[in-house]
C-alpha cells in the first residue's frame, strides 16, 4: 500500500508491503514507524463511512484484520494521527496479491520520499510555514553573521572577537535560530532505518502508545 500526507508538497509518501493478517491497530504502528512519527498522540481510521481507532474517540475497535475487510486494489482509505491539529494520510492499497519472497521479513518499506513533520509543529500550516521560514532573507541574514564571526575568530585566528559580549551574543542567537529552522525541516527518511525499526518491532510497541 501507499501512505501520503495531504496538504503537504512536495509530497511525503511511503510504500508499504504486510501480511493481510495484519490488524489496523498493527497497521498504526507501521504507518508511525514508516512516516516517521512518535506515537504520542490519537489517530483514527476512516474506511467505508466508519472509524476505527483511538478508544478515547468512542471510535470501532481497530482489532480487525486487513483480511477481514476485503480490500481491493485501488481502495482508498484515510489515516488520521493527532486529531487537535490532524495529520491526514490517504492510503491506497496498490495490490492487494503479491508473492511471498522466501526470507523476507514483513512489513517492511519498499520506497518513500520526503521528511517526516516535526511532532507538534502545528500541523500541515504550521510545518509549511517553518518551511518559508527556513528559507527566508532572516535565515540567510543569520547564516551570514554565524560566517562573519567564525571567519574572524578561526580562519583569521582571532579568537579574541569571542570576548566581546555582543559579539558573542549575537553569535548564539544566530546559532540558535540556525538550528530551530533545521529542525522545523522534519526528520529525513532513510529507508533502511525504517526497515531496521520495522524489524526490531518499534511498530508493535508503538501501536499500544495510544490504544
């Protein structure tokens, strides 16, 4: 199946191949594992005008197996994690019969494409405005004093400049902003990573953080 977020671009997306015993509450925990999330917050399910999820949200339990469902290829569902400010995720079963290879371990990540949000960074609005930020003329202005000032202090072997309170004041600060604006950007994905958590069970424990 195929999991993306909307309202994002460029899109961030994951390709995920399970075993069709698999519950939604497991398919929870794989699709945080794969997109990057944390576990932290509800989510729910919206397949066929019913819900399924978070018990907190008086939603259907999501104990059901994949099998169960009968999903077709092409049927597309949503996926909803932190439902203060939503994250919504389409998802679309892109076969729903694949060979068995002998040896590999499911689920796993076969591709993807694009960093994860950072948790709590206001939703799709928010996460697209730290992204404007990131490359604003107040980054590039930060950018350059963080240049200036290590220019002098290393590559004219003035370590002095540090000494002045301003100076380094406005050293900190420009670090500071520097790396709020790279953490704003979201967890890079690396499939390989997602594919060791997948292995390790990261999913399995994550899908009981929020029942």
């Amino acid at each position: 199946m195929k999991v993306w977020l909307l309202g994002i671009s460029p899109m961030v997306w994951r390709r995920v191949q399970i075993l069709d015993s698999c519950t939604l509450r497991e398919l929870h925990g794989v699709i945080q594992v794969a997109m990057g999330w944390e576990g932290i917050h509800l989510y729910q399910f919206r397949l066929r005008s019913r819900c399924y999820g978070s018990w907190e949200l008086s939603a259907s339990s999501a104990d059901v197996t994949l099998a169960s469902l009968k999903l077709r290829k092409g049927t597309r569902f949503t996926y909803d994690y932190d439902l203060n400010l939503p994250w919504r995720h389409e998802v679309r079963i892109e076969e729903n019969r694949l060979d068995r290879l002998p040896g590999k371990i499911y689920p796993t990540c076969a591709a993807g494409d694009g960093a994860c949000p950072p948790e709590d960074c206001g939703g799709p609005q928010g996460y697209l405005a730290g992204l404007d930020d990131a490359s604003s003329w107040e980054a590039f202005e930060d950018l350059q004093t963080i240049a200036e000032i290590l220019n002098e202090a290393v590559l004219e072997n003035r370590p002095q400049v540090l000494n002045d309170q301003d100076t380094r004041w406005r050293l900190e600060v420009a670090v500071e902003r520097s790396k709020a604006r790279e953490d704003a950007r979201g967890r890079a994905f690396v499939r390989r990573t997602v594919n060791a958590r997948l292995r390790k069970g990261d999913h399995l424990a994550l899908m009981h953080q929020q029942c």
